[in-house]
C-alpha cells in the first residue's frame, strides 16, 4: 500500500470542497449578453390623413358645404396632433425599459461577486482548520496516556482522543484515518500521545504495541465527601500522593468552562472545593494528579447539565452559591426529601437577610474545626470566621464539601416553605421545622436536644 504525505492526505480532504469552487458559473453565463435579449416589439398605431376636398366654387366659403367641409378638416388635423402626442408617449414609455434592464443585471453581477467573495473566504478558514488540526498546531505537548478498549472502531477511538484532548474535529480523524488507510490497525491498550501530535504521528502511535498494562484501582466516593478526605483515599489506594493531588486539584485548568465560573478568593480555604464530583472511579496506580483531576472535572462537566445553569439564572443564584449552599444542605440532611425543605430554609433566611443574616449552619463550624484551622500553614481568624455561618453573614466563602446530584437539585428546586427553623433528632434522624422561634423552642425539645 502506498503511503499518503499528510500534505496530499489535506489535500483529499478538501477535494470535494475545490472540485465545488471549478463548478462556479460567471455572471455572465447565467445572464447572458445583451444582444441575446430581444427588444420589445410596439406596433404604433396607424394615423389617419385625408386631403381637404377642392370646391367648384372656391370662393363660395360662406355655403354650407364649404363650412361642413372645413369642420371635417379641423376634426382631421385635431386627430392627427392626438395620435402624434400618443406616439411621443410611447416612446417615451419605452426608453427606460432598457435602462432598467442594464441595472437590474449590475445588481445581479454584485450579489454573484460577493457570493464569490464570501466562498473564498470561507474556503480559506476552512483550509486553516484542517491544516491546524491534523498538523496539531498551537496545542500543548503534555504527554497523556490513553486507553483504547478491545475491539474500537475508528470512530469511538476519535471520540476517546476528543475526550482526552488529543483532537479537536473527530471527523477530520476519521475521514483522515481512511484515507491513511489505518481504520482496523489500532492496537488496544494504553498509548502515550500528546495534543500537538500530528495525526500520522497518532495514528503510527496507536499501531504499535501498547505499553505494558497498568494495575488499576476503583474508588467510591459517597457524596459530602471533603477533598481532604478524598485525597487520603488517592494515597491510601496507591494512586497518587494526596498533597501532590489537593495542590493540583486546586490549581490545574483543563479547560471546561465551569472552571471559568469559579473566583479566586484569599477567603478561599480550598479552591475548587465542592468540585470533585462523588462517584465511582478508576484510577491507574501512581497515576498522575494532574489526569486524576482531568477526569474527576470531566464527570462533573457531564453531571452538572446546561439544564441546571438554565435553572440557575432563572433563580438568580451563581454556580458557586449553588454548590456552596448544596454542600451545607448534603451536610445536613441526608434524604432528598429532607434535602429539599432544608434548603428552602436556608434559601428563605438569604432571601430574608435582614431579619436573619446568619445561616447557623452547624456543619459550617464543623468544617472550621476539623478541615480549615488544623490545615492552615498560617493560621487566619478571618478565613476560619468566613467559613463559621454563625460568625459571619450569609453563605462561606466557598463549599464545605462535595455535594452530590440530591443536594444540587435541592438547591435549585427546593419546597416551597415559610420556615426559617429547622433541627433533627440524632437518633432517629427525624426533622422539625419552624415558622418562628417559638415553635423552634418546641422542636428542640421533641428532638431530644433540650
């Protein structure tokens, strides 16, 4: 078989795009030239002209037959100055038609000029974003390694590469892949790429055995797991170090856009706490934390759909005020009905915040307690107070843990209460909520805590 220049390989993938530009008709082929459009045919009318008749008596003018004679012929010159006017009208009438059927074709000539124009122009972009992209131009050269499984076809290993950022147009791929030739020549297994391959480099990369395969670990994380925790179980599995991992948690762009929606803060204990998504994973052992982070932030771009930012501006909440008040909810209740009445009073006390400025959240200060004040290099009374919903006005700088799907949809479709008040027994788990604070009192001592 012979082998295809990645040159020549671009050029087929734009052969049917040049073969439509040869089609082009000029203007002047579609409109034709102007002695093929025939003029218009007027038939004029005819005019009619008599001779005066002669008298015998060309003195008799006076008689009666002399001036019926010349009532004739003044009707007949009057006749013929009318039909001389309406000849004048038509060929007046006649001359623009020309005129406009010059401009009518300018006009013409213009819109197929700039279609013309616009064709190239778009041509051109075209030509740029597949050259770009199968020359892997101005993209990063992190090494990754990929797993491609048994029995891939071409398509689902373009889809893998677009997913680990390896390409971007996975279309291009296939359709370059065939032309190479490589559709059924993968390898399975895991292969070292990097983004700014060039396509014939990812396509020889993936025909060639695969590196040794790597023992891997699966990991649960339940929901309102805290990323200190989360990172002790990375160690502990042998996946990676667990401050190597919270450093690059915090730190790594992988570029999807929730990341963008997320503000530094010197309040901020943690970052992108609140952002490692509960779940279940598989992780290679002595994985790289920047890829561990890679694919925690991927499910949570897949959980978190188009469907809750939607419904996050109609409530007028951001994603962080979302995910922070659904971590202090997953941290309170643990069934979704209770979830859902628990954030209505939370929600009902932001929205109300001059009568209750304070959320008195009791996991808040627990956070303090057991995450922030221990683990701070140097201690702050300010971020500890931040965190402290009984110390400090409405929500914490950031979440307290990592809420699940339940405590999200709390958040954004809570019941709809007028309580301000809640607690729980701790033994049973039962929840009481109050409109006032003297039914609060009450509650207190059915639960058991007075």
């Amino acid at each position: 078989m012979n082998k295809m220049s990645d040159e020549e390989l671009i050029n087929s993938i734009l052969g049917e795009h040049e073969e439509k530009k040869k089609e082009e008709i000029s203007p002047d082929e579609i409109i034709g030239s102007e002695d093929d459009i025939p003029d218009p045919v007027v038939e004029m009318p005819e005019t009619v002209s008599e001779q005066a008749v002669d008298t015998e008596n060309e003195n008799s003018v006076e008689s009666a037959d002399d001036a019926k004679e010349y009532d004739e012929e003044t009707e007949e010159d009057d006749e013929d100055e009318y039909d001389d006017d309406e000849d004048d009208e038509e060929e007046e009438y006649i001359r623009p038609r020309k005129k406009k059927k010059g401009a009518g074709r300018l006009v013409f000539a213009l819109i197929m000029v700039t279609l013309v124009i616009s064709v190239a122009v778009l041509s051109a972009a075209f030509v740029i974003t597949v050259s770009t992209e199968i020359l892997g131009l101005s993209r990063s050269n992190e090494a990754r390694e990929i797993e491609i499984p048994e029995n891939s076809g071409t398509e689902a290993i373009a889809d893998i590469l677009e997913s680990e950022g390896i390409i971007e147009k996975p279309f291009i791929f296939r359709i370059f892949s065939r032309l190479k030739g490589a559709d059924g020549t993968y390898m399975a297994g895991i292969h070292s790429l990097n983004p700014n391959m060039t396509y014939s480099d990812v396509i020889e990369a993936l025909q060639k055995e695969p590196e040794n395969v790597r023992e891997f670990v699966t990991l649960t994380f339940p929901e309102g797991i805290r990323l200190i925790d989360a990172a002790a179980e990375l160690e502990e599995a042998g996946v990676c170090n667990a401050q190597d991992f919270i450093r690059a948690f915090n730190s790594t762009k992988v570029g999807f856009e929730f990341e963008e929606m997320i503000k530094p803060s010197t309040m901020k204990f943690y970052k992108m706490e609140g952002y490692f998504f509960p779940d279940t994973y598989e992780f290679y052992l002595e994985e790289d934390p920047k890829a561990v982070v890679r694919k925690v932030f991927k499910n949570f771009d897949h959980r978190v759909t188009p469907d809750y930012y939607g419904r996050m501006k109609d409530i007028g909440l951001s994603l962080e005020e979302v995910i922070t008040l659904a971590s202090i909810v997953q941290r309170e209740a643990a069934d979704p009905y209770d979830m859902k009445y628990v954030a209505s009073v939370f929600l009902n006390r932001m929205h109300n915040s001059d009568e209750f400025p304070k959320l008195q959240s009791d996991p808040t200060r627990i956070y303090v307690e057991e995450v922030v004040s221990p683990n701070l290099e140097i201690y702050s009374g300010a971020i500890c107070d931040a965190y402290d919903t009984y110390k400090s006005d409405g929500l914490p700088p950031g979440p307290i843990c990592n809420p699940g799907i339940d405590a999200i949809e709390a958040v954004l479709y809570p019941r709809d209460t007028d309580y301000y008040y809640f607690c729980s027994n701790i033994d049973t788990g039962e929840f009481f909520f109050a409109e006032t604070l003297e039914e609060h009192e009450e509650n207190l001592e059915k639960a058991g805590l007075r």
